[in-house]
C-alpha cells in the first residue's frame, strides 16, 4: 500500500416519508508523488487562493494540487470556494462543519460569508 491514497465515503439518507437509501464506496489511487500539506487557514470576504506551503503540490506549471479535503470548522460562517478571484461561480458552498473531498486541477480561491473562518486543508500530490 505504498504511495496509494485509499478512501472510503459512506453516505445514508432517510426522509421524513421513511424512504432510506445507502452509498458506500471506495477508490485507491496511486500516487506520483510524496507531497502532503495539512493545515488550518484563515478564510476571510475577500477571496484569495488556499495556501499550501508544499511547493511540489503546485506542480512545474502551478495549474494543479491534486486531491483535496476541505472542512469549514467556523460554528457560524459559511465558505465558499470557486476556481478565481474573482469569484462569480462559486463551485463548492460549505455550511459549518461541513466538508468536500475532490480532485483539484487547479488552484482553488475561498471566502466566507463574513469576519474570518478557519478551513481545514488537506492536500495531497497526484
């Protein structure tokens, strides 16, 4: 299992009609790399690019990070994230405590709501 990144989502939703439904899967991915960045950052109402100190996350053109797990830990502010700064799309909206898992291929610009919220950041390599 080395140089693997393996995950594993399981996703259970019941409605109020009783109706359940259950996911769960999995997914290994080889790794082209060593570099991993874990960390916590400031997220403020001006968007900006997420900072990672690993250069190599980058990649030689500074178009890709590879797979990134984002977790809004604010109790109150929600962050959004989109793929400039000038932010007009927002791809991904994350309400307190909630998280995303997914591929970056490029760099990937947040903000929040208002004030400062903290995001937790973990990228790995390709």
């Amino acid at each position: 299992m080395a140089k693997e990144i393996k995950c594993t989502i399981s996703l259970s939703v019941q409605t109020a009609l009783g109706i359940t439904t259950e996911k769960t899967d999995t997914i290994a991915i080889d790794m082209s790399g060593e570099a991993v960045y874990h960390g916590i950052q400031d997220v403020t109402s001006s968007a900006a690019a997420l900072e990672y100190t690993e250069q190599a996350l980058m990649g030689s053109s500074g178009d890709t990070a590879g797979w990134m797990f984002l977790k809004n830990l604010s109790t109150a502010d929600i962050i959004t994230l989109g793929d400039d700064a000038t932010h007009t799309d927002h791809i991904v909206k994350l309400k307190p405590g909630e998280f995303a898992l997914f591929r970056a291929n490029k760099p990937i610009f947040a903000d929040c709501t208002s004030g400062t919220a903290k995001l937790e950041t973990l990228v790995i390599e390709n």
